[in-house]
C-alpha cells in the first residue's frame, strides 16, 4: 500500500467521523495555539523591553558608590563621599577601551518660565553625556565646552519640559528659565526618548557638570560616573580596567571591599533577557502540557477506532495486509489528525498572538522557528500517541478479528 | 506428486491449553491437488472451520507439519504469509464481511491496494473486470448496504478473485443465502475451478456439496470420510431449474 493511499484512507475515516476527529483535535488546537501564542508574546515584550533599555545606550558602563547590592549596604549609596571628578580624568587616562566618559550629579528642581513650571530631572554632565545615554539634539546645539570648566549657566532640555514651559517647543532655544531662581539658557532641546520601563525619559534637563555640582547642588563630590565604549565587545574589557583602576590606582578600597560597584547597560540586558525567556519557556511548558492532554485524547479516540474497526481489520489482515502496513495505516491517521489540530492550532496562536499584542501594544512575533516547533510536535504527539493504538490493531489475530461483534 | 498444493500431516489444533482445553482438530492428514474442488463437511463444532483456517494461513496449527506447494508453512515469515495470502489465496467468508457504506468496487479493490504493482488505474480496471465476471457490471458503484445477499456474496467472491488467486478458501459460503442464489454462487465456483482454480469450502449443505468434486467428512477433529464425488452437479442446470419453478 502506497503512502498515498494511507493518506486518502486516513483522510477519509477523519473525515467519516467529522466532529468527533474536530473535537479530538481540540486538546491539540489548544496546546499549539497556546503555545504559539505565548511564543510570540514572550518574544513581543522580550523585544520591546530590550528596545527600551537600547535607548538608554548599550555600551554604557556605570561607576556608582558603594559595594555590592547583595551585600545589602543600607545607606543613602548616591551620598557616599567616595566618587571625586578626578577619579573621571584618572579613568580616561588610564582606561584605554573607554571612549566616552563623564561624571554625573542629578536631582530633581522646578524649572521655571514666565507662569509655567515644570519639575524635571536635572543631570550635569560633561558633554560626552549625551553620547553615552544616547541622546540626540533636535533644536540647538550642545554644550561648546567638553568639561563645563567655566561654570556655563546653560541647558539642554527634554521635549516633555518643552512642552510643560512653551507653548512650541522649537521656540525654546535661546530663552531664559529659572531652574531653583538661578537663571539658565536653553541652548538645545532633545530628540523624544519616550517612556523608558516606566519613566519618562523625556522630562529631564542636562546642564554642564560643574555648574549643576557647584551652582545647583553645592556637591564636591559626584553620584556616578557614567563611561561608554565605542563597540559593544569592548564593554567587559573597559570594565576590568576601570576596575583596576578604581581599586589599585585610585585606592577605593576600606578594609578589603571595594567602596563602589560598576554596572553594565548590556549586564541588565542579559538578566532581562535571561528572566524573560525563563518565564516565556514557563508559559510554553504550561502550553506543552496542554499539548500532551491533547495527545492522550488522540490515543484514546485512536483505541476507539481500532476497537470499531476491528473487523475491517481482520479482513485487511486476512486478504494479505503485512501487519506494519495496517501499524502504518493507524498512525499515519493519528498524525493527520494530530497535524490538522496543529494547523488549526497554529493560526488560532497567531490570531491570538495578534489581538494579544494589539490588546497590550507591542508586536508579537509568530517565529518561524515556533511555528516549526508547534509542527514538530503535533507531528511526534501524533506518533507518540498514536503508536500504541495502531500497534494494537497491528497485532490483531485475523480470525478473531473477523469474528468480532 | 507436483501437483500436490495442500499438503498436511499429522496436523492437530488445541485452543486453550490448560483446563477448558478445547482440541477443534486431532492429528488431522491431507493432501489437496491442483484443479480440485473440495467440501469439507461435518456437524457444527467438528472442526470444519479451524481446518480451513489453518489451510488458508490464517492460524497456525498447535501441531503437524503443512507444506505449500511443498515449502513448510511453520518456516515461512509473517511477511511472507502475508504475501502469500494476498497474491496465491482468496477468501470468501459466510457472512461476506464486506466494508459497510463503501462501493462494490472500493471492496474489490482492497486486495490490490496490498499489491504495489498496480497503479490507481489498474487497481480499478482489474476490479470492474472481476465485478463483471461475477454478473454485477450494473452494481459496481453500489454501497453494499444497498445491495442483496446474493450480490454481497458475489462483491465476495470477485474479492477474492481480483488478484488471481491460486487457491479460494470459502466458509460457509452459502450459508446466509437461499438455495437459489447459493446454485448462482456455486456456479461462480464451478466456473473458477473450471479455469484451473483449486476451491476449498466448508458446508454442511449436502446439496452444495454435491457440486464440488471431493468430499471430506469430519467429526470432533477428526477425518472420518474422504471421497470423490464422480459425478458433480452442476449449478447452472439446478439455477435454471429453480429459476423455471
Ligand atoms: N478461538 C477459539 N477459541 C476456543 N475454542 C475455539 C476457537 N475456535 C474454535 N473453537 C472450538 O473449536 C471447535 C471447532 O470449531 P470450528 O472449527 O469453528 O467448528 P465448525 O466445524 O463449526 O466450523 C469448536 O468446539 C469450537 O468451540
Ligand atoms: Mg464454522
């Protein structure tokens, strides 16, 4: 018997039995659509939170005060008197993967022009700042000086506090605002950032370093400092040599610990992307499961079959069927069946993939490789499922096969 | 000696071994030659059935040796059994079992579908054909529950002859039908064994089984008669007289 007769006759006893092969393909419909489903909106919030964190700028490396979190320090960390701004030069010099680098001190002020206010985030920065968290100038200019030596009363400000303080916000540059009653410039406004896990990236003002240190703050130290290299590879070099320079160099060390901690954009990359896809594998195994109850509904509906048809068994048997023809002829059926519930399945997951992603805004990508995988497994639930059932009618004795009620 | 097909010996069939023993044939011998018609009669229970069964390679028997065309049967694959069953046997049974809600044609067909040298056209060509020499050219597209016993019966038979067969092995095959339709049958029959294929059919009708050629009596397991019937009816003169009633 051809594969291809198997396959008509395969077709032709689902298809004698219309609903019941529909319902017994449910359980796989569910299993694949859910899995297919949970795939592609894994991957959707996967893709979209590593896009978010990406604006921040991946090669960013941050120096901050303190030791380890997990040694739990319970202290106000950003406060600790450890960074110093000659720490920064010390880096720059002795860091030869590091490109970009600036100190950074921020707070949060009110910003003031003419009656309307605004309460952004504030950040000195030298000017590599905005190279290293990315940020792009849509209006205006940057700051001239590299450091901000010259205690410059100048800013760039984030589209959301252009909004808050002008009425357009191209208008902005060159006006006077009030940030805590000192008066600053407005030399550039920000390309729009967005929201950021949460946060608005869009509500902030960045002044020169020492002006925000000095003028705003009154600070003669620094919160952290903020280092970029110029390619992703290079991050984890640039880390090791900071860290060597911090520790042997600059001597940031009491009693054994280190006095600060160095974190990577690309290290909250990794944890992100390594908790989600943990969660993303959780959500498809509870669809797995779903699959397997699927599967147990094909086996029992496949034992049913064979039970009906026994005497049909009996005479293909007796009229010269090889018995692993006849084994072939039952699973071949389980798979078909199997394989019409994947299909169902597959596009019932991408149907839902696409309202679920519409549903929490972002795009939620049916992999191929999903789909093949959703494939692959009807096809072996199919065989699994149905090997048992089709072996039994396989190993049927013709005789009492033909005499059965 | 090589016209010998059948040939068993010392055969004996024991069904639950044990307590409820059941011995359905004891030490049974038998030759069966090319060109025969044989009847194999006795009373219900005597082991007609087990006999033919064991012969058709259907069942294996508890003991005894059987050679096939002078090959030993125990020797033979599964596989090959199988093989043998498909191209060498056909089998007619008492109560037709034909698929239900399928044309005549697809019953005739199932054979063939086993027989990989036959293309989807030639698989049909060759059923039609068989349907034809069974007088049921007008029913091939028939379901068989549309169709009588006589033509189940005959849907039978060109199933078992679609694939040429060597040798029909038929249980009962006029059990479930009148004697009019059953002379129909049996001329079928004459007409096969006519063109040189060995019949071998269980009944216990002795008018039916006054038209074959060869007469085998059994009684609990046993070979109690074993003669030649000389002077063989023959079915179409009977059909045509019960047909003029
Ligand atoms: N599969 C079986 N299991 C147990 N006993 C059987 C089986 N098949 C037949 N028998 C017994 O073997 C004996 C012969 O049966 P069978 O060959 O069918 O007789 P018949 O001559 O009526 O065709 C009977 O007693 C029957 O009950
Ligand atoms: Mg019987």
């Amino acid at each position: 018997m051809k594969v291809s007769d198997l396959l008509l006759s395969a077709l032709r006893s689902i298809n004698r039995n219309r609903s019941r092969s529909l319902l017994t393909m449910l359980g796989i419909i569910i299993g694949v659509a859910s899995v297919i489903g949970m795939l592609a909106l894994g991957n959707g919030a996967t893709q979209s939170i590593k896009g978010e964190l990406g604006k921040l700028g991946t090669n960013l490396i941050m120096v901050m005060p303190g030791a380890d979190q997990q040694r739990g320090v319970s202290t106000d960390l950003a406060n600790v008197e450890i960074l110093k701004e000659s720490d920064v030069k010390a880096i720059l010099n002795l860091s030869p993967s590091v490109t970009y680098i600036s100190p950074v001190v921020s707070t949060k002020s009110q910003a003031v022009f003419g009656s309307n206010n605004s309460r952004p985030n504030v950040t000195g920065g030298y000017r590599d700042y905005f190279f290293i968290n990315n940020y792009e100038i849509k209006y205006g200019q940057l700051f001239d000086e590299r450091t901000g030596k010259s205690l410059q009363k100048v800013c760039v400000i984030g589209k959301t506090v252009a909004e808050d303080l002008f009425e357009n916000e191209k208008d902005a540059v060159g006006k006077i605002i009030r940030l805590d009653k000192i008066p600053f410039r407005i030399i550039g406004v920000l390309e729009e950032k967005g929201q950021t896990m949460g946060m608005d990236g869009d509500n902030i003002i960045i002044a020169p370093f020492r002006t925000v240190q000095k003028r705003l703050l009154g600070l003669t130290y620094l919160h952290q400092i903020h280092a970029a290299t110029e390619n992703e590879d290079e991050v984890d070099a640039a880390v090791a040599e900071i860290d060597d320079v911090m520790t042997n160099y600059l001597k940031k060390v009491s009693g054994g610990e280190p006095q600060f901690r160095i974190a990577t954009q690309k290290e909250m990359l990794d944890v992100m992307g390594t908790v989600l896809g943990l969660l993303t594998l959780l959500l498809a195994a509870i669809a797995g499961i779903s699959l397997l109850v699927g599967g147990i509904g094909i086996m029992n509906i496949m034992l049913v079959t064979v039970t009906e048809r026994t005497r049909e068994i009996g005479l293909r048997l007796a009229v010269g069927a090889p018995s692993n023809v006849i084994l072939l002829q039952f699973l071949i059926e389980s798979v078909v069946i199997s394989l019409i519930g994947g299909i169902i399945g597959i596009m019932l997951g991408y149907t839902l993939a696409s309202i679920g992603g519409s549903l929490m805004d972002m795009t939620a990508e049916v992999t191929p490789s999903s789909v093949l995988m959703a494939f692959g497994f009807s096809f072996l639930v199919g065989v699994l499922f149905g090997f048992f059932p089709a072996r039994k009618a396989a190993r049927l004795n013709p005789i009492q096969a033909l005499r059965h009620e | 000696m090589e016209d010998c097909v059948i040939d068993i010996k010392n055969i004996s069939k024991v069904f639950n071994p044990g307590e409820n023993e059941v011995r359905a044939l004891n030490d049974v011998s038998l030759k069966i030659y090319k060109g025969e018609f044989v009847s194999l009669m006795g009373s219900s229970g005597s082991g007609k059935s087990t006999l033919l069964n064991i012969l058709g390679c259907l069942d294996q028997p508890t003991s005894g040796t059987y050679l096939l065309d002078g090959q030993e049967v125990s020797g033979i694959s599964k596989s090959e059994i199988s093989l043998i069953r498909n191209r060498k046997f056909g089998f007619v049974f008492q109560s037709y079992n034909l698929l239900p809600k399928t044309s005549a044609l697809e019953n005739v067909e199932l054979p063939l579908l086993y027989n990989s040298q036959y293309s989807i056209k030639a698989r049909r060509e060759k059923a039609e054909e068989a349907l034809v020499s069974v007088g049921l050219k007008d029913r091939i597209f028939h379901k068989t529950n549309e169709l009588s016993g006589g033509q189940q019966q005959r849907v039978a038979i060109a199933r078992a002859l679609v694939n040429e067969p060597k040798v029909i092995f038929a249980d009962e095959p006029t059990g479930n039908l009148d004697s009019k339709t059953s002379y129909q049958v049996m001329e079928l029959f004459q007409n096969l064994n006519e063109k040189g294929i060995l019949i071998v059919m269980v009944s216990h009708e002795p008018d039916i089984v006054e038209m074959s050629k060869r007469k085998i009596i059994l009684h609990d397991g046993k070979i109690i008669e074993d003669i030649e019937i000389l002077n063989p009816k023959n079915a179409h003169e009977l059909f045509v007289a019960a047909d003029s009633k």
